[in-house]
C-alpha cells in the first residue's frame, strides 16, 4: 500500500510483528554473539547479512535509517554522526586524493571548509560555482575527474534554493552523481530524488530531531545511478575490493546496494563516525512530528519575514517564499508547500545594529544552532562561517550584517512582538 509522507513519518521503517514492541527498541549494545565461528566470518566477507558489531551498523540505526530512505523516496541509508560525517562520507565513498568536485558555493560554511580545506588537504579539488550561475559557467566547473557535484536545496544561511534539475542534467551529462543535502526544507516540503538528484544527505540534528537533543546525519542513496555505466570513474564500486577478498559491489548488491553498502563496510568500519542507538531512537520520535512542525516552520517563517520586510529598521529580508524574492520562482518549482523556517535579513545600521538586536531578543535565544522548535538567532560572519574570508562570504552570499533567525513553532504573533521590542532598542 502506498503510504502519504505523514504516515511514513509516523510508522516508516519499523513494523513490529506479534507481539514485538511498537516503538523502536534502543539496541543499546556493542557486539552480537553466534553459535560459530564460520558464521559470523560469513558476515564479516558480507556473504550474510546480519549484526557483529554497532560500529558497522546497529537494527535501531537501521530502522530509522529505513524510515528516512522512504520518505526520500530513495533505495538505501545510512546513519552518521552528524550532518558533517553525512555529507564527508557521501562524497568521500566516491571521490578522493586526485578527484575533484564541483560545488555550489552557497552552502553551509561547515561544509564549504570541510570541501574547500579538510578535503583539499587529501588530495581532493574542489571548484565552487554560484548556484544561479550561467549553463556555460556550469559546464566549464567540470574537469575529467569529477567525481560528483554538491548543492544544498536551500543554503544555511544564505537561503538559495538549488535548480536541482539544471544541476542533476549537468552532473549527469558528465557521468557523475549530483549530491543534495535537503536539511532546511526535509523531505516533507521537498524530495529532490524526485527531481533527479542521486544522493541525499541530512543534518537530522536539524528539524528531523527539531528538539535539540541529538546530534546526527543520514546518507539516502537513491539507488538510480548507473555506476556500471561509468565504470571507469567509481572503480570503488564497480572492481574487487581486496579487504573484502574482491567482492564488486555493483555485482553482488546491484545499484540500489551498493553504494549504502561500501559506505557501511568500507568507511564506516574505517572511520567509525556511527551514529548512537540512543540518538537514533531520539530523531525517530522527532520523525514522528515532521509533518506536523514543518507546516508550523514554514507558516511562521514566512509571517516573520513578511513583518521584516516592511518594517524601517530592517535593511534587506531573504526567505524563498517571501513574494518578490529573488528565490521566488526557484521556491515556486521546488517547494510549493512552503521553505523553511529560516529567515536571513540585515538590520539597517551594520554589524553594531546587528548585535544590539540579538542580545535584545527574549524569546529567541543566540545559538549555535538551527532547525529547532525553539527559534533561535544566529550572525553566522561570527559564528558559523567565521573561518570565511570576505570573498568566500561574498561567494556565499554571506554579508557581514546577516542576521539568521530561525523560527520556531511558538505562536507567529508572539515572535513578532519579540522581534519589534528588540528593534526598538536600536537607534
């Protein structure tokens, strides 16, 4: 029976049979004991499938790792520490020492480092193009060792929304996978699978837990890519891999498999970036709400910005669903149910204006974080994207005077009045 996004967000990826219980078990251990020896060397050669040890993989991670490839729509999932071991592993699972990348340059400042600097250090390239970059410009980005190409569906906190059509087609054209991470709008608002990107990937620390009490990431493979088809560019996937006695991955787990797989046997084993059975247990029940508080986000996203954008201390206002955004007719395409619940905006006087403002503010708090049920404000030039120089804030879309307030789920009219007495305090 096909299942509408709420229901899968509320019974996706655990069905319980008589008498198992109804919520999600806590596996809450480190090692699974077998009658042989013969048998759990089945395991570790991947003959079997089967538990040995929660560094590997864990039935509660499982679970709901399961639950979020369905409501992405996608073949496969994996677990991860956080949003930043996602999005390493996604790309490190495929490209490499030699490689190269092609990234939009409106991203997380995070994850521009982790691609611009971390990476760089082992051996990996990466060229940034303006996600509204001409066709010419996107095709020229592109090298013989691409690997794959990275964009954010809305970017923390620039709010750009990707074109992921335009930039899956380019990604395709050239034999490589486009990678979305789809944090801010989840796959209630969008399923960019659905509009052809191969991977997908999550900080679940975001609205997926949306209670601040979990820190964590997935990898959903969409289970699309014909990696055979560019044998000569994936060679992890599509040749024998000698610390598992040669097994080929596309051969013994087809495309929908094999890419979750390699992550699993190859980096998790290697790396170890697992995410807990306790905060796994701790995002399902956030899971479990999705529907219901992305509707709430979105709603009171759009409400704060409108009251910022005709309000004469506020400079500039940035959210997609805002009418006459620049972002508007991207947000129309891709995420006609509404963004986020992120707004970007400069209050008029710069950077002083700015802080007066945030340590004004009574509901919302200053925080390092985002995507929560609390709003929460944040000046990312200080804080999150703080390791950026000007041009790769300017890249980013990043102005000094950016102010990221994310709405929670309170009531509209009283993060109004919050934001209008703490607006007062600056002269």
């Amino acid at each position: 029976m096909s299942e509408r996004i709420g229901t899968t967000c509320v019974q996706g990826g655990w069905r319980p049979g008589d008498g198992e219980p109804r919520q999600v078990p806590i596996y809450q251990n480190t090692t699974w004991k077998y009658d042989t020896s013969e048998h759990m060397g089945r395991l570790f050669d991947l003959e079997e499938s089967g538990y040995f040890y929660t560094r590997l993989a864990n039935p509660t991670n499982d679970a709901v790792a399961a639950k979020i490839a369905e409501l992405e729509g996608g073949a496969a999932a994996m677990l991860t520490s956080s949003g930043q071991a996602a999005n390493f592993f996604a790309v490190f699972n495929i490209a490499g020492a030699g490689d190269h990348v092609v990234a939009s340059s409106a991203i997380y400042g995070g994850t521009y480092n982790l691609l611009a600097h971390t990476m760089g250090r082992m051996g990996l390239e990466c060229t940034f193009v303006d996600p509204h970059c001409t066709d010419e410009e996107l095709k020229a980005a592109f090298r013989p060792n691409t690997k794959c190409v990275f964009g954010e569906t809305i970017a923390n906190p620039a709010l750009a929304v990707l074109d992921i059509e335009r930039f899956a087609a380019a990604a395709h054209g050239h034999g490589v996978p486009l990678i979305v991470d789809n944090t801010f709008p989840t796959p209630v608002l969008c399923r960019p699978i659905e509009w052809g990107a191969d991977i997908v990937t999550h900080s679940t620390t975001k609205y997926m837990d949306g209670h601040g009490a979990s820190v964590g990431g997935v990898i959903v493979d969409s289970g699309r890519f014909n990696w055979n088809a560019h044998a000569d560019k994936f060679p992890g996937l599509t040749t024998p891999d000698e610390s598992y006695h040669g097994v080929v991955y596309t051969e013994r787990f087809g495309l929908e498999g094999a890419y979750i797989t390699k992550a699993t046997a190859q980096l998790m084993r290697d790396l170890g970036s697992i995410q807990s059975p306790q905060n796994a247990f701790l995002i399902n029940l956030g899971l479990e709400s999705l529907h219901l508080r992305m509707a709430r986000h979105a709603a009171n996203g759009r409400a704060v910005a409108e009251h910022l954008a005709s309000h004469p201390k506020v400079a500039w206002v940035r959210h997609p669903s805002l009418e006459g955004d620049s972002e508007a007719a991207l947000a129309a395409k891709y995420l006609p149910e509404g963004s986020c619940g992120v707004v970007s905006f400069g209050v008029a006087g710069g950077r002083a204006a700015a802080e007066t403002f945030m340590k004004n503010l009574k509901l919302a708090q200053i925080a390092t974080h985002v995507a929560d049920a609390r709003t929460c404000v944040l000046h990312p030039a200080n804080a999150t994207h703080r390791q950026m120089n000007d041009a790769e804030l300017e890249a980013a879309g990043i102005s000094a005077d950016l102010i990221r307030l994310s709405c929670g789920i309170e009531d509209a009219a009283d993060l109004i009045a919050d934001i209008d007495q703490a607006l007062a305090a600056v002269e």
